[in-house]
C-alpha cells in the first residue's frame, strides 16, 4: 500500500512540474563507471568450513542510444565489470591442515544491453524508464590467495 501511495505522490509531482518529453531523431553517446560490490550465494552442502564474501570491482561503459519519438528511444553499449568475490575456508582445530586459506577471484566480463527507454522530462527533471536485456561474455578470471 505504502509503495503504491509513494508512486501514486511521484507521478502526481511530475504532472504538476509540467512534462515534455526529449526531442525526436536525437542520437546520444555517453561514459558511465562506477563501483560495484558482488556477493555470490551459494550452497555449500556438507562444507560448514567454507564462506563466500562479496568483493569490490569496478565498471566503465560507452552506452549509446537513439531517441525515436518524443517519449520512446532504443538504447545500448558496451560495459566492462569486475564481478569479484572470496572464498574463505577455516580448517577445524583437531586437522593438520593449515587453519586458514582464502582465495580472491576477479572476473572480467563484456556485457552489451538492449533497452527500450520512455521518458518524460521537464526544463528541471527527467524521468525514463526502460526495459530490456543484455548478453555477457566472461572474458577472463583471475585468482590470489594465501594460507595461514
């Protein structure tokens, strides 16, 4: 109930502001990056001695697009982005095995999105929903560790 009451609010403001939408036939090209912090969740079984941790990576893109009516545009690009996390694995007291050992794995993977986007903008705001997919490609992964 709360959600719908917030969106409900939302829309209400963006209709008062007043609403136009970007300019048709309109090609745009843009530099995205950011940073990114990946968990993997994963059962592990009958292995209680081993925990996944989230990791922290970092990604950078050229996203394109093409607006083609006043509220409709197909956009996409091209993204590289660390998908890095850790497997720590703690042997019990009573093994000879060395008590402590962790591996960090960094992957590198090329993700190319396909999205149809609606906008509705303002002089001040710009609002643009979109929807579609994308497809990746896992270029490479990188492992380090250490034992204790």
């Amino acid at each position: 109930m709360m959600k719908k009451l917030s969106l409900l609010i939302i829309l209400i403001g963006i209709l008062i502001l007043g609403v136009s939408a970007r300019d048709a036939n309109k090609f745009y090209v843009g530099l995205t990056g950011g940073y990114t912090y990946d968990v993997i969740r994963t059962d592990t079984g009958y292995r209680t001695d081993i925990s996944y941790k989230g990791s922290h990576g970092f990604d950078v893109g050229i996203p394109f697009g093409y607006q083609i009516t006043d509220y409709f545009g197909l956009s996409s690009g091209i993204t590289y982005i660390q998908k890095n996390y850790r497997i720590e694995h703690y042997y019990p007291s009573y093994t000879i095995a060395t008590p402590f050992e962790f591996q960090n794995l960094t992957n590198h993977y090329i993700e190319l999105p396909l999205t149809l986007d609606f906008t509705l903008s303002n002089d001040i705001y710009s609002f643009t929903a979109s929807a579609g997919g994308y497809i990746g490609y896992w270029v490479a992964s990188q492992k380090s560790g250490a034992s204790y």
